[in-house]
C-alpha cells in the first residue's frame, strides 16, 4: 500500500486472517514524517521512506522503491493494492515468477480527485488497462466494482466488503452529549463542502477523525463558517482508539458526491463501523448503501448532499427518539452478522485455493 499501515483496518484485518491461516505475510507501506510506531503484529511490516511525499514524483520513487524491494524479498505471491502499486507487483511477478493478486479498494480511475485532471486521468487509466487484464486472480470490496472490472477487462474478481471485526460495547458509555462523528479519510469528493455548512443549522457538534487531500481546505470551511467551537478536527486516529470515539457518539456520517462511479458506487468503512458500534448513521441513497440498507434498516438516507438535505436529516435523527431508537436496534441485530468474523471465510477460501 502507499498509505501509513498504522491507520489502515482492512490491510491488517486481511494480514491478520491470512497469519491466522497459517501463512507468513509481509505487509509493505509507506514511512510518513511524523509516522507513529508501528504496534506489534502476528505478522511482519515494513514501511518504505521516500523523499518526495506526494505527487506525480511520489508515485514514482514509491514505485522504483518498491520493485527493488519486492524483487529481494522471498515471496511466492504478491498482492498488489489499488493502482498505485500495481506495476512493481506486476514486473517483480513476472521476473521472479510468482503467483499475483490484485486487491482494489476503489475504482481507481474513478476517483474525482483524478477524474477533473485530464492528464492525471490519461495516466491511470493507461496504467489499469495494461496491468488489471494481465491479473487474473484479485477480489475487490463490493459487487459494482467486481462487475466492471469484467466488463472491461474480463476478469472475474471476488467481493471481500469491508466489515469490521466483532468487539464488545462498552457498558459504561452513555450518550449524554449527542454529537455527530464523521470518521474516515478527509479527501476531496467527501461533501465537506455542503457538510461544513449544514452544520449551522443542527444543535450538536461535530467530530471529524481523519485526515487527507481536503484537510486544509476543511479547516479553511470551518473557519469561514464560523464554527471553530462546533466542529472539531482530530487527525489520524489510531483503529483501537477510533472504536471507543465511535461508540460514544450519537450518530455518524457517510457522504459522497455523486460525481464519478467510484463515489457513487461506493461502500465505505465507516458505513460497517458505524453499524458495528451500534449507531445509526446520515448516509447518502446510492445504489450499495441502499441494497444493505434495505435488508437491515441501520441508516437514514438522503439523496442529495445539499447543505439543507443534510441538516434537515441531521436535525430529525437528533429530535425523532423513536426513529432513532429504531435504527439503533436495527444495528445491534445487523452487527452479528456484517462482520469480519464471517467476511474473513471467503478471503481464506481464495487464498487456499490459489
């Protein structure tokens, strides 16, 4: 991955299943400035450091970096994850000829923070057409996205969702203090534009766990809002930390612009991990959010990001107490099931079967 492995769930959900298993795994990332220690694991980690730190000139030292890595480093099959790693995956594979994966978290080329830069687009959109035909075996975190990854390139990848692992609630954690909590990468395409605002019209704060490419632009959004004492911007949380945050607040947020299939067929972390604690969720009406919340009504869903649509929703979770109490329920029951305790068998199954 090209990310901090201390913040990334589904990498050390996916590492942990396979040493569990049986397998001796190696998950590979990135050194960050700043980077916290690395907490010890049933399976081993290395971060590479790199000297540019974003950017065309990032993806293409981490890249070298990582073919050379990769190609002294005894494997019998290399995973790669999203676009971003792809090519030394693929190269090293084929030089040492090893079995590889592909695992894509997103539709890559879908992205908005690629699709509104011609050139960048071009770039990726070149580099998945060469590289996802050539990787036969992967799996990816929902239907859309296995579904166009055939229609393109013909090959048939495996669902493997994101589902949180079970833990136990808290007993002792009472919402006294009804706040709203938005966890997750603070990235373009994320609607902090039309959040930021809509909180002007809710009586409650707002808690925003993460950090990404609109972090400085959100904190701008907070400040020109006037609203530096309702919203509060915590950073990188570590997992085992975000789990209790979770938990305490009153309920959560999923929003995603519409433009671009990688928003609008999306299936986020958070909308598992707020099911999985326990709290009903504000979550947009696209197709994969709806088909779940259909089966297991855990959310409210809105179908646009307006500023108004959003505060309207925020506002009768906050004062409807039978509505919410509801949806609450509603994730207690849906949590025994969408977890990553019964998630985990079919990674297991494709590994075994390789």
């Amino acid at each position: 991955v090209t990310n901090d492995l201390v913040y990334d769930q589904r990498m050390h959900r996916i590492a942990g299943a396979l040493a569990a298993d049986g397998k001796k795994v190696l998950l590979a990332g990135r050194l960050l400035p700043g980077s916290p220690l690395l907490k010890m694991q049933p399976y081993r980690q290395k971060r590479l450091r790199c000297l540019c730190t974003k950017g065309i000139f990032f993806y293409a030292e981490f890249n070298l970096r990582l073919f050379f890595y990769l190609l002294f480093t005894p494997a019998q099959v290399l995973c790669a994850i999203d676009l971003d790693t792809i090519l030394p995956v693929y190269f090293v594979s084929v030089f040492r000829r090893c079995k590889r994966v592909y695992d894509a978290h997103e539709l890559f080329t879908e992205q908005k923070e690629v699709l509104t830069r011609p050139f960048i687009h071009y770039i990726w959109l070149a580099i998945e057409k060469f590289s996802v035909p050539r990787f036969v075996q992967g799996y990816t975190v929902n239907d859309f996205i296995a579904g166009e990854f055939a229609k393109r390139y013909g090959v048939s990848y495996t669902v493997i969702r994101n589902l949180p692992i079970s833990f136990s609630l808290a007993a002792d954690i009472l919402k006294k203090e009804r706040w709203i909590l938005y966890q997750g990468a603070v990235n373009e395409g994320r609607c902090f534009e039309t959040l930021i605002p809509a909180m002007k019209e809710v009586n409650a704060s707002l808690v925003i766990c993460g950090n990404g490419n609109f972090f400085r632009q959100t904190r701008e959004l907070i400040r020109e809002n006037k609203l530096e004492t309702r919203i509060e911007l915590k950073g990188s949380i570590r997992p085992d930390e975000l789990v209790h945050i979770t938990q305490a607040a009153y309920f959560g947020i999923t929003l995603f612009e519409r433009a671009g299939m990688n928003q609008y067929y999306s299936l986020a972390n958070r909308f598992f991990d707020y099911i999985m604690a326990g709290i009903p969720q504000v979550c947009v009406n696209y197709p994969e959010y709806a088909a779940i919340n259909e089966r297991y009504r855990v959310a409210y869903l809105i179908n646009d990001t307006l500023p108004a649509t959003i505060a309207a929703a925020m506002n009768n979770l906050l004062s409807d107490t039978v509505l919410y109490n509801k949806l609450a329920a509603n994730c207690m029951a849906a949590r025994e099931i969408l977890n990553w305790e019964t998630e985990k068998t079919v990674l297991l199954h494709f590994y075994r079967h390789l």
